[in-house]
C-alpha cells in the first residue's frame, strides 16, 4: 500500500508528479509515485516542502531540490518556496505508488517468493529464466 | 590466499589524480567523488588519507605494494579508464596499466578499453591492446564527457557497441566488464541502469558480460537481468566495501544476488587503490549474513564454498582458467 504526502494540497501533487528524480526519469515515475514527497504547507503564499531521499549519497539531490522548487513556485498563489530533504523518517519501498512497484520490478523477498525456479517461471515471459 | 580462498582481484585503477591532468571542473568532480568513497567507507580503525596524500599520481609500484604486499591478493585486473574527454590520460591510462600487467605477468592481467564512441579508432586500438601488450578483456564506461557536457551510449546499440563486441570476438576476447550503477562526475544516471545489458546478451552470448558495482543502486535491476541470461555476471566492486560501515546493507545486496542470481554469478574487487584491499578481504571472509535476516528474508547463508567462488574461482573461469592449476601456481599462504 502506498504512502500518501499528509497535508499536501491537490495542486502541489499534480505539479510535484512532473517532476522526476534523475534514477527514475526514464521510467516515468514522479517524486510522488517514488513516495519522496512528505508535506507541503502553504502560509501566506510561502510554501515549505519536505522531501524523503531514497538513499543518503544520492548525488543527484541537489537537482530534484532545485525541480521540486521550481515546480511549487510555478503555482500561481505561490511567492516563495523552501524545500527541505527531513531525516527523521526513512523511505521505504512501502511507499511506492502500485504503478511505480510495477515498473520498478522489485523482487520480492525470497520467503516471500517460496521456490525461486517456481516464482520465475511463473512470472518471466515464456516461463523461462 | 585468505584462509584457503584464492584471492583474484577483478580491479585497480592506477589513478592520475594530479590537477592538471583533469579538462576543467567536472573532472575535479569526478575525482572528489572517488575521495568521497574513500573517506565514506573506509572503517574508523583504518588508515584514512587526507584529500591531498589521495589526490596524486599513483604509480605501478604504489597498486603492487597495496594489492600483493599489504593484502592476501593473489592475482588482479590492472584496469584502465578511458576518460580521455575529461582527462588528459583518461584517468587511469591503458599503458600504465599495461605498464602494472608487465610487472607480474603470472599474477597480474591487463584488460584494455576504449572509448566505442571514437569509432575505428576505438577498434584500431583494441587490436593494439590485445596484440601488442595481451589485453585478456575490455572494461567500459557508458559516456562521453565530452569536457563536461556528457552524453551516454548504450550497451545494446547496433550502432555504437555491436562493433566492438564483434572486433572484441575476432581478436579471441569473449569477456567484457561494463560499470554500471554508481554515477560518477556529472554522468547521466540513465546510462548507469542495466536495461540494455538484455540486447548485449542476447546479441552476443559467447561473450560473458560483468556488471560491476552490481549496478547498484539498481540492484533488483541487476538481478533480473542477471536470472534471465547465462551470460552476465556482477561484480562486488566497490559493493564489497560496505562490509564494514553498512553490515546490513551489503547483507541485503549479497543475500539477494546469492538468492536469486546464484554464488557462481558474483565476482570480487577491491577498487584499489581506493580502498586498501585487506580490511575488506578479511570482513568478508569473516562475514556472514545476520541470521534474522536469513530467518525474515530467505536469503541463503554466504558459505565457505560461496566465499571462494566470489573471491576468485569465477573469475579465474572467467579467464579461462583452471582453479585448480592456479591455486597451486599461484596461490600464496594468508600473510596478513
């Protein structure tokens, strides 16, 4: 099951899901369906964004910072943006969007998978690995 | 040896980290990141280097010292980097490399590279690499720096890497190492993902292909691709190193590969210089996955069987060579 941003207002999500993390522009999946948005609060037209890293060497941080202000500060009862990346909380693959779990391919865990001979014919093309 | 583990390192890089061998600021970013990784994992009751004692030429001598006079290495991979668009000897230079092969010619093996976007070039220079100085595979890197302004190439392009592997075929190469995962300097990330290892395997599958760096972070990636096809493996390069700051972590990637990919998928490298090889070596030679993890996960124990596979009897079958024959050649009673 997903994990969906709390307090983030529709119009921050719709404009924060055109913005991709560098590992995942190619596939198509958003900050949103990557499950990277915390919050977005608006306050007297100043918005404050918290953002969960996957992993905590990312060099690409610095750009998805950079793409998600941007992207709040395009909205039209926005005058200002800060964008922070919080540490208290860890991301997990549990807050994948289903669409994204599915393009991602994720493995499951192998107690989880049973028989691996039996997991891979059943979900390779042509039942073979 | 470690224990009674033939040790055969799948790379070292002979870095010139000088100043003014870098083309401006991305390859002085390049070159940090590499510190970063040094300073990163390198555990606390280990000799760390300062960003200046890191940031030099190193030498033939230096990468012998460290790979077979401070650690239980038996043979290496003496491999180049053809960043010749960001570097003005592409980093770490074939010849060099060549050069460190020369010195131990049982122990040490050279594998060349090149840069597939240069064209006949590149393939004029294969045929060098291997005539005249013994190149036993290729390594390469998915992107042209081009002084800055990178643009990546793919492992599955007719165009670009089909030649290549052909010319590699015909001069008698049938093993080729790619980095993947792990962007380094302003690469672009897309190129670092394993999706085009499937058209190079399919494609070619007399040549066993090694993603190094497990393609990290694109690990459940890496492992699709590596169920799928016969002939790719992954390399610990690098990935080894977490043994030691992040137990876990590397629990986590090793169990998952062993798993689903199998012990006779997976390779070791030490990066040196890096990293000095020994703490790594002996952390994983002591390791084992925590048992919760085993328990919760599934993930099979890393045996004793599995550590010589990974630390170098693949890699010695990669090379087309006998384990036994060069365990007893080769072979070096544990020292450290």
């Amino acid at each position: 099951m997903a994990i969906r941003p709390a307090e983030t207002p529709e119009w921050a999500i719709r404009a924060l899901s055109e913005v991709f993390d560098p590992c995942c522009r190619e596939k198509g999946i958003s900050v949103v369906d990557m499950g990277l948005l915390r919050s977005v609060v608006l306050d007297d037209r100043h918005a404050r964004v918290e953002l969960l890293l996957t992993s905590g060497w990312c060099p690409f941080a610095a750009r998805v910072l950079t793409d998600v202000e941007e992207a709040v500060r395009a909205h039209p009862g926005v005058d200002s943006c800060e964008v922070e990346i919080v540490w208290d909380e860890a991301w997990s693959t549990d807050r994948l969007t289903e669409s994204a779990r599915r393009k991602l391919r994720f493995l499951p865990d192998p107690a989880v998978a049973g028989d691996r001979n039996a997991y891979l014919a059943a979900h390779t093309p042509g039942g073979q690995p | 040896m470690i224990g009674d583990a033939f040790v055969f390192d799948g790379v070292a890089h002979p870095f010139n980290f000088t100043p003014k061998n870098a083309y401006g600021s991305a390859g002085e970013m390049f070159n940090q990141h590499l510190y970063a990784f040094h300073n990163v994992l390198t555990p606390e009751n280990e000799p760390k280097q300062s960003a200046e004692e890191f940031l030099k030429e190193w030498t033939p001598d230096d990468i012998r010292q460290m790979v077979y006079e401070n650690s239980d290495t038996d043979m290496l991979v003496a491999m180049p980097l053809p960043l010749t668009d960001m570097f003005r000897d592409g980093l770490s230079p074939w010849e060099t490399c060549a050069d460190l092969a020369s010195r131990d010619p049982d122990r040490t093996v050279f594998w060349g590279s090149v840069n597939p976007l240069e064209g006949r070039r590149a393939l004029e220079l294969m045929e060098r690499q291997v005539g005249e100085f013994g190149a036993k595979a290729f390594k390469f890197y998915n992107v042209r720096y081009d002084y800055g302004s990178p643009f990546p190439w793919r492992m599955d392009d007719p165009k670009i890497a089909f030649p290549i592997f052909e010319k590699a075929q015909e001069l008698g190469i049938n093993l080729i190492g790619v980095h993947k995962g792990v962007p380094l300097g302003p690469q672009p990330v897309e190129a670092t993902q394993t999706w085009d290892m499937d058209g190079a395997a399919a494609a070619f599958p007399d040549i066993n292909f090694v993603i190094f760096h497990v393609g990290l972070p694109f690990i459940d990636e890496t492992c699709w691709q590596l169920i799928r096809f016969p002939n790719l493996y992954a390399s610990l390069a690098a990935t080894v190193n977490f043994v030691v700051r992040a137990p876990r972590l590397f629990a986590e990637i090793l169990g998952k590969l062993l798993f689903w990919c199998g012990e006779d998928k997976i390779v070791y490298g030490s990066e040196a210089p890096i990293w000095q090889p020994q703490w790594a070596l002996q952390a994983f030679k002591d390791f084992s996955i925590p048992q919760d993890l085993c328990d919760g996960y599934g993930y099979p124990q890393l045996t004793d069987v599995a550590k010589r596979k990974i630390l170098g009897e693949n890699l010695l079958r990669l090379h087309g060579m006998d384990v036994e024959d060069s365990k007893s050649r080769l072979g070096r009673p544990q020292s450290h």
